[in-house]
C-alpha cells in the first residue's frame, strides 16, 4: 500500500520522533510509521498502512437508527464510507468540529476482510516513526478509554501518544454493521 495522502496542511511532513530506548518494549511488532492525531485534548496514534487519506470535515450525511458514535456516512469519489465519531465511540461527548477537525480515511481488517471507514479527529499532527523501544504496554488505568483499544503508549516530544488498536476499537459485529449501512447507501466499503 502507498503512503498516505495527507490532504491536511496541519499534517506536516513526516520526520524522526527521537526518544531513550525504554526498558522493555510493549510488543516487539510495534514499529513504523504512525499518524498522529489529537481528539478531545489527547494525542492518539495509528499506523499510517492503516490511513488511505485525509479530508476535510463535512458532506456527512446522518443515517437514522445508528448508534450515536457513527455520524453517518461520505461519499468518497463514488464510494459511500461510513464515518465514526471517534470521541462518542469512547464513551465521551460528540466532537464538535472547529475549522481543524478532519476525516481520516481508514482501513480497518475484520474477519479476513478490509472495510473502509472514516473517523472524525479534532485535528492531524504529525507523521512519526516509531519503533518498540519507543512504546510501552497499555497501562490497566488512568486514561479515559477502554484498555482494550490501546495497543501501547508512545512518548513523543515530551508527550504520551495513545497507539489505538483499530480491530478492537469497533468489533466484528460492528464493521458488520457499518458494511450494511453503506451497502445500502451505495456501493459498499469493502476491499476485499
């Protein structure tokens, strides 16, 4: 997969996050390129593989009956792609969009399947390389998010980057989910 089109100027051009190694790495599998995004005043992180593009915010048509995390859904140069409130999907206030907030195009894996799917952010930061010694393992609390959906904590620049674990941010059942909506809007967000 190519590099991801970062159709934001706020995303700025990759470059080296530099850090002391930490005692012990997280998963050793973590490591490349991740983008980094803030919602609701923390800095969160996503492997850029993962990121198809970035857009601005807007053009979401609401789809009745959702819960309230899904926003709705986009059409994508004829690809209707459903979008998710990122925020609301950790049990927190809808995002209020500013003239930051964004789109980021993503490609989630469920089932052996890829789906396409947008989730709104307060803004885009960065692109930054990371590797194990860099990232630590989820901590069981302090932050306001579901354990689960943390894949490991990075520090970047003086500041903690939550590394999401986008397969278990939204579970099987509602990538499913997310798949019938757009397949009824158009044409569905799957890959493959």
């Amino acid at each position: 997969m190519s590099e991801p089109v970062l159709a934001s100027s706020a995303a700025g051009r990759a470059s080296q996050a530099v850090a002391a190694p930490a005692p012990a790495p997280a998963k050793s599998g973590i490591h490349g390129q991740y983008l980094i995004f803030s919602l609701g005043g923390e800095l969160f992180a996503v492997a850029t593989l993962r990121v198809r593009e970035i857009i601005e915010y807007g053009g979401i048509t609401a789809v009745p009956m959702m819960p309230s995390f899904i926003r709705g859904v986009i059409n994508l140069r004829g690809a209707v792609v459903p979008v998710i409130d990122l925020n609301a999907r950790f049990g927190r206030a809808r995002t209020e969009a500013s003239r930051r907030t964004c789109i980021v195009i993503l490609e989630v894996v469920a089932d052996e399947e890829t789906y396409v799917l947008g989730i709104i952010v307060d803004a885009v930061s960065a692109v930054r390389q990371l590797d194990s010694s860099q990232v630590e393992p989820a901590p069981t609390f302090g932050t306001r998010i579901r354990a689960d959906f943390i894949e490991g904590m990075a520090k970047v620049n003086g500041n903690f980057v939550i590394l999401l674990d986008l397969g278990r941010v939204l579970s099987v059942d509602e990538i499913s989910m997310l798949h019938g909506v757009a397949s009824e809007h158009g044409h569905p967000p799957a890959l493959g």
